[in-house]
C-alpha cells in the first residue's frame, strides 16, 4: 500500500504545482553557469579556528542536459540511500513536519519546498541533477529542535563543491557566518538567525558528486535554544557522519548514462491508468529494492517478496486548484501467479484496516448497474475513512485483483472539495470508474 492519505494531499499538491506537469516523461532540465565570483561570507566569532574547505571555480564546460524522468528516477535511488534522523537520534515516534518528504528532481521544486524562494539559479548554478529530502524533529518537536536532512546529486565533483559552498553560506541569509562541524573539517557550514532570534545551522559535505546535507535550527529560545548552537552543530555531525557511512557503497547514475536509465522492467507504464490530474515525482516504476520508500507499512515487504513482486507502478493526478476533483493514486503491483496476487490482495486490505483511522467498507452498488454507472467489478474491496482533523475529508480506497495483478486506487476529497461531504463520500461512482479504467488495462 503506497503512502496516502486525506492529511498529506494538500502538501503533495504544493510539490506538483511548482514543476510537475501532465507530461513529465522526455522534459529536460538543464544547469546555469557559474556566476565569475561567490558572495563573501562572514567570520563567526565563536566558531572553531579552522575554517571550511574552498573551491575555485571549475573551467567552463558544456552543461550536460538530463531528461526530466530521468531525474526522478535517479531521485527514487536516493531515496533507499538516505539516513533516518529518527534512529540516529532515538526518536519513536516518526518526525511530522511540513516538508515534504521525498524526491526533489527538479531545482525549482527544491527551491520552494526546501530552500526558499530564489534558490533555484543557485542549484543550477551547483549543476543540481537531483535530490531526496527528509525532514524530522527531535522529542516530538515540543522544543521546536528539528531540521532536513537530504542528499542532492550534481554533475561532477567540482559542480557539487560549488554547490555546496554557495549553498551553506549564501542560500538561507544574507547574515549567515561561517562555521565548522566538530569531526568534520571538510564540511561546508553556515549559521545564521532565525525568526525567532535563534540560530539554525547549514552543514554540507561533498562525496564525490554527492551533497550530504543536514539543516538544524537550535528551536524555541524559551526552551533552552539559545544556548544549544554547539549542540545542534554536534548533532548535525553526527548524522551526516551516519550518512557518509550509509553512501559510502552506492554510485551515482554516470551523467551520460542518465537519459538512459529505466524503472519499468516489466513495461507497467502502459498498463497502469493515469488519474485525471497532474502526475506527481513519486510516479513510476519500483523494486522491492527501493519500494520501501513509498510502503505505508514495513510489514508489507516481507509478505511482497515472498509472493514474487516483480514490479509496483505508481501514478497520481493532482488536480488543479480550483477544480475541487479529487486527488486520485493508482498503484499497480505484478506478482507472480494469480495465487500469490490474491495473498497480496489480502494482505494489503488488511493492513489498510489496520493503518486506517477507523475505516468502513465503501457501499458498493448491487445487481446490475443503472444505464451510465460504472460496472463493479468482480473481487473488489473498497474502503472509505475521514479525516481524523476534518470530517469534511475523506477518501475512498479500493484493492481489486486481475490475474496476477493487484490494483489500489485511491481517491482523497480535501475539506473544501464538498459541502456536501458526507453525501457525497458515500457515493463510490467516481472511484468506480478510475477502477474500470484500470481494469480496461488489466483485464480480470
């Protein structure tokens, strides 16, 4: 079962409308040019004596131009790679925050959810290919102590060195100070003040093409954040540390190699139906190497694997803003036979049941269908929850076997969709009919 739900549509939505569109497949993006000279930053009295790593400028070279898939394809190996601040620092209850966690594959996407606003011509500037960001927080974020971990891929190792040094010192605040991280001479680290008076610190490191980066903010001054920059800059190290040792085997997609990369091997983009919408950076094909990234529940895989996954496809349709459709998710699993499909097909209705906030079946229409209404289909079941914070929310879930496949369509109403919610979240047609398009593909 893919990661959605009522709560999160709004924030993914945000991701789709800064760079994503209905054709994503074939785009290319391509890096600035580096600007003759970078913004000088300034000293920071109370930092250690030595100071980060400079780079010169590298020699102009032809900027290497990436397919725009392949961006988000490549983002989707990041993804397994990144490091969990939750067990590194202990937490057990996993972080909840407003960044989005997931891929970034585009610098203008990075720009506006991680970065801020005019960002984007700095990460082109670094030859930004593509990245994956984790946000999280620390004891429930009751301190407001927390911050984003992330990787981002560049061109080539002197690409990733500028990005990382204009990045650190120049992306956040124009009063940013240099600074160092304990352990950690060859990271580039920027502090600068927050909002609310305090300090946030901005740590990189380069390995090879790649950018290890850590944000922390020091959180709530009543609380202590005035005096804990030595601790956040500690805490920052130590997971990049842990995030150095987690990369250290894995080897970036060589940038002429890009535009060929693949995640379909079992060729399910042309038989997983698109929703009406925008498509989203988590569509595409998985693994059972990468699918734990987007698996609402670690109990899945082992069940997965053991009934021959050989493919996930994923597709969403974001809808436009002022439409009030629905955002709808089709995920596509292939199994091995029909048997191991219908274990699948248990499995994942039940552990729905489970991870849902007091689910109910979705009524479903009996005998034969009136003239114009959608068929329903033979082994379907279907789901229907609301929003825990707005009753005005709801979304419909539907599992249907065809062979062996296993289709989840999902459709998610926001509060502002109906004003005439309940009426209409009782109504299964619409979710039907994204079912029967799906089955238009795989036929049961």
């Amino acid at each position: 079962m893919r990661r959605t739900g009522v709560a999160a549509v709004a924030v993914l939505a945000v991701v789709t409308a800064v760079g994503c569109s209905t054709q994503v497949r074939g785009k290319e993006h391509a890096a600035g040019a580096f600007p003759s000279s970078l913004p000088s930053a300034q000293s920071s009295s109370d930092a250690p004596s030595s100071s980060p790593p400079t780079t010169d400028a590298p020699p102009p070279s032809k900027t290497p131009t990436v397919p725009l898939q392949s961006a988000i394809i490549e983002s989707h190996r990041l993804g397994v790679e990144m490091v969990d601040p939750d067990q590194v620092f202990h937490v057990k209850q996993p972080s909840t925050c407003a960044i989005p966690k997931g891929p970034y594959p585009s610098a203008q996407q990075a720009s506006a959810q991680v970065f801020g606003d005019g960002a984007d011509q700095m990460l082109k500037i670094g030859g930004y290919v593509s990245g994956w960001f984790n946000c999280f927080n620390v004891k429930g974020a009751s301190n407001s102590l927390g911050g984003v971990v992330g990787l981002m891929e560049a061109y080539d190792e002197p690409h990733a060195k500028r990005l990382a040094q204009v990045m650190a010192l120049t992306a956040t605040s124009g009063s940013s100070k240099s600074t160092t991280l304990p352990g950690l001479p060859d990271a580039y680290v920027g502090v600068y003040p927050t909002e609310n008076g305090n300090s946030a610190v901005n740590g990189m490191v380069v390995q090879g093409r790649m950018v290890l980066y850590v944000n922390m903010d020091t959180g709530d001054a009543a609380k202590g954040g005035a005096g804990r920059l030595n601790t956040v800059r500690a805490m920052a190290a130590s997971l990049i540390r842990a995030q150095k040792n987690k990369l250290k085997d894995f080897t970036p997609t060589p940038v002429d190699k890009l535009g060929k990369l693949s995640d379909d091997p079992e060729q399910m983009d042309a038989k997983t139906a698109q929703p009406p919408g925008n498509q989203g950076w988590y569509d595409g094909g998985y693994t059972l190497q990468n699918y734990s990234e987007v698996a609402s529940d670690p109990s899945e895989l082992p069940v997965l694997r053991k009934n021959g996954m050989k493919e996930v496809y994923l597709r969403s349709g974001y809808p436009d803003v002022n439409s009030h459709a629905p955002t709808g998710y089709v995920s596509l699993y292939e199994l091995a036979n029909a048997k191991a499909a219908k274990n699948v097909w248990n499995m994942e209705i039940s552990v729905a049941k489970k991870d849902t906030s007091k689910p109910t079946g979705l009524p479903l229409p009996k005998g034969k269908p009136r003239k114009g209404a959608p068929a329903v289909p033979k082994n379907i079941q279907c789901l229907l929850s609301y929003d825990s914070g707005d009753a005005n929310a709801f979304k419909h879930d539907c599992w249907v076997l065809a062979g062996n496949y296993v289709a989840q369509v999902d459709l998610v109403w926001s509060a502002d969709d109906s004003k005439a919610a309940h009426v209409r979240s009782k109504d299964s047609s619409r979710v039907l009919l994204l079912v029967n398009k799906q089955l238009q593909l795989t036929p049961q």
